[in-house]
C-alpha cells in the first residue's frame, strides 16, 4: 500500500469526489472547492489530505487538520475525514491510514491529536483513542476523542549541558 499527500496523487479528483459526496457538500463546498482544499493541503505541517493507493487504485483517505470541530477551536490538531472506499473495507486500510496521521503529528512535534465521530468509537478505542467528552456537530451529537502522540527523538530537546566543577 501506497500513502503519500493527495496534492501529489494523480487519484485527487477522484478523492475530492468521494470527500465532497460524503461531507463536504453538506459544509457548503462545491466539488471544486473541495479539490482546491485538498491541492492546497500540502503538508507536511496540517492541513494535510493523505491518499492510500494498491496498484494505482485509490482506497481511502485521511486528513491531518488544523480544525475540525467549530465548537472546539481550543483542540489542535485533528484526525478528520477518513474514508475507505466500501469495496476496500475490513482490509485494515483505515488502520494504517490512521497510523501514518499519527506518525506524521507526532513528527511535527504534537503531543495529542484529537478526532470527533457520531458512530465509529469503538474502532478508534481499539487503537488507543480515549473518550474526551460529549460534543455536539451539525445539531448531532458525537464523541470527542484523543490520543497521546509519542514525541520523536529528533524533538525531544537536548538536557541542559553539565555544568563544569
Ligand atoms: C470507518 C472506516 C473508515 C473503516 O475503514 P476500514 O478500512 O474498513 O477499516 P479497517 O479495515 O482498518 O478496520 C475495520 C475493521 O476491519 C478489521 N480488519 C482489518 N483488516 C482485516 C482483514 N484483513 N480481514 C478482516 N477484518 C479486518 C479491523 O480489525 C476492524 O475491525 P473493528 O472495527 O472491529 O476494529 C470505513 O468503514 C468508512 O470509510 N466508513 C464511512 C466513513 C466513516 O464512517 N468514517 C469514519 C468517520 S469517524
């Protein structure tokens, strides 16, 4: 399986689509508003739009987001949008997708990333994701979540040097 930014995928309209279709039609994005969104999400500092590909047909996708939850600007950053086509589920795609956010949040230095979901918690409990409380999204209730990102060694700062006797 191939990750890499979507901005450098020949399969980001496509991904566009299915994002546009499934959320971001109803936020108010046109079709090419959304592809705009996700050539501009370069990375690799969030807003970063991941694209998981096997022999050159796209699976899913994940976004590393600075913001995703309007009731909770205080939270960054997030785990959003990710999407599996149906035919690739159950196949552990969302699982590495989801893995390679990590990786790439805990690279930029990060302590936590957060997500928000109405349905999928257990899925993320059973990687390690922790219940933060109830919140609400569109009038919909969803459960705020987090998890605890391991600091690089590159960013772990050096200890202060031994003072001299
Ligand atoms: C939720 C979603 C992203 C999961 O994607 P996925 O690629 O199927 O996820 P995975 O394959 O990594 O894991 C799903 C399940 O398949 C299981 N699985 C993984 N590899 C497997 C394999 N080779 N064989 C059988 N089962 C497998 C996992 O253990 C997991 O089980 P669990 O849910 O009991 O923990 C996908 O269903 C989706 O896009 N749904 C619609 C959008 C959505 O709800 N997104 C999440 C918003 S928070």
């Amino acid at each position: 399986m191939l990750i890499r930014p979507a901005c450098q995928s020949p399969h980001l309209p496509e991904i566009a689509g299915w994002l546009h279709a499934q959320w971001w039609g109803d936020s108010g994005y046109s079709r090419a508003a959304t592809e705009g969104w996700l050539r501009a999400a370069t990375g690799p500092a969030a807003p970063c739009t991941l694209i998981a590909e096997r022999d050159g047909v796209p699976l899913g996708t994940a976004t590393l987001d600075v913001d995703d939850l309007p009731s909770r600007p205080d939270l960054t950053p997030w785990l959003a949008s990710v999407l599996v086509a149906p035919a690739h589920r159950r196949q552990g795609v969302a699982t590495t997708l989801v893995a390679e956010v990590r990786r790439r949040a805990a690279a930029l230095g990060h302590a936590r990333l957060w997500l928000f979901t109405e349905d999928r918690q257990a899925f993320y409990a059973a990687r390690g994701w922790v219940p933060e409380g109830p919140e609400t999204w569109r009038g919909r209730p969803v459960a705020l979540m987090s998890c605890a990102l391991a600091v690089p060694p590159a960013a772990v700062p050096a200890p202060p040097p031994v003072p001299a006797r």
